[in-house]
C-alpha cells in the first residue's frame, strides 16, 4: 500500500468515525491503518513526521470531541435530574420576592418587608385593591437602613374586613428632600414549576403573579 493511499484510508476513517456508533471498531481501524502506514510506506522516502504527526492529532482530536461531548451529555442529563427533583420540592411551598403585589387571605395576618437603604424618619406601606383604590396604610414611623418587616391585618382604613385577593404594596420612606420609594419583599405560593430548556433556568408559576425566574427568589419558605 503506498503512503498517498494509506492517507486516503485514514480520511476514510476520519469519516467513518464522524457516523459510527461503534467507537471501539473505529479505534481498531485506526490502529491497523497506522500500522498499514508503517509497513507499507517507502524506506527510502518515509513519510514526512510532521504529517505523520498530523495524522495522529487529527485522531486525537476526534477522539477528544466525542469524549467531550458524551461528557456534556452525562453532566447536561445530571443538571436536568436535579433541576427536576429540585422543581418538585418547590411546588405547593412559599417564596418571598421583590415584588409590590401579592395574593392576600385577608383573614390570616399579611407580612411582608422593604428594603431601607437610608435611615427614615418616617417608613409606611400604602396598600390598595386589585381595582387600585388605595384601602389602607401601614404606619411604620421611624427605622433604621436596613430590611424592615411589616404586618398588615386584612381591613381597610375604617376598620372594615377586606375579601381575599391580590393586592399591591406601596412602600416609601420620608427624608429632608423628599419622600422616595422603596423596594418591597412579599410571599407567594408556588403552583407549579417550568423546567428550563436547554439548561435554561427554572422557572416558578406563582400563584395570581405569573412567571419568575428561580434566581429572583430571596426566601424558600415551608
């Protein structure tokens, strides 16, 4: 066999062992052909060693790829049996995240917090319906940076029970130039979970809130 066709031969086998399934018959074939190569080529002008080095990287790259991507199938597969049984775990429990509305049972006592930044002499939650007429208001007065917890009961500003429902929650704090929003952190129930596609990331169906990425979760409650 001469070097120009056992050359061909091991381009043959690079494409062999692109489409067979069978990588144990492609190591074989290829280490014949190596040693075809050897026994074959001209003793007086052998093949050149950076070619023949060529070769042997071509298979070895080959041979890496797949190695690599059976590696990011068996790791991808790991990822997703996880991010599965970590999904399940989450339905039916409680979450706490940066959002101004929430699904109150106004029978029970709704808590919540908001991120103080600065230091305020005066810190109250305006709460108001799903139509967005203000209701209630919880007076918080003075508190320090830092996040502050708060407490509403169910009832409006005469002291009337409200029905259950979603509810919005205005936070803002007083200071020297002016009064300023801030950041509120409320409860919602887990309905069910949307595995991410493609290693994307989990996503959480609250309840009577919709869709949000698991990374937007401050608290995993009970």
């Amino acid at each position: 066999m001469s070097v120009s066709g056992v050359s061909s031969a091991l381009d043959q086998y690079q494409i062999q062992q692109d489409t067979t399934q069978n990588k144990e018959l492609g190591k074989n074939q290829f280490l014949e052909l190596l040693v075809a190569q050897l026994n074959n080529q001209n003793p007086l002008e052998p093949q050149e060693n950076g070619e023949f080095i060529a070769q042997l990287a071509q298979f070895s790259q080959v041979e890496g790829i797949e190695q690599l991507n059976s590696s990011m199938e068996s790791l991808l597969s790991g990822y997703q049996s996880s991010q599965a049984l970590q999904a399940s775990s989450l339905v039916g429990r409680k979450v706490i995240i940066p959002t101004e509305k929430a699904v109150v049972d106004t029978s029970e006592t709704f808590k919540g917090s908001l991120v103080l930044p600065v230091t305020s002499s005066n810190v109250y939650v305006n709460v108001y319906d799903s139509a967005g007429k203000a209701v209630s208001r919880v007076n918080l007065g003075q508190q320090s940076a830092g996040n502050v917890s708060f407490m509403w009961d169910g009832k409006d500003s005469s002291g009337n029970l409200l029905p259950p429902g979603t509810y919005k929650f205005e936070a803002q704090a007083t200071y020297s130039d002016g009064t300023k929003g801030l950041y509120t952190l409320l409860p919602a129930n887990v309905d069910s979970v949307t595995l991410g596609q493609n290693g994307g990331e989990l996503m959480l169906n609250l309840a009577g809130l919709g869709s949000v990425a698991l990374s937007q979760v401050q608290i995993i409650g009970q």
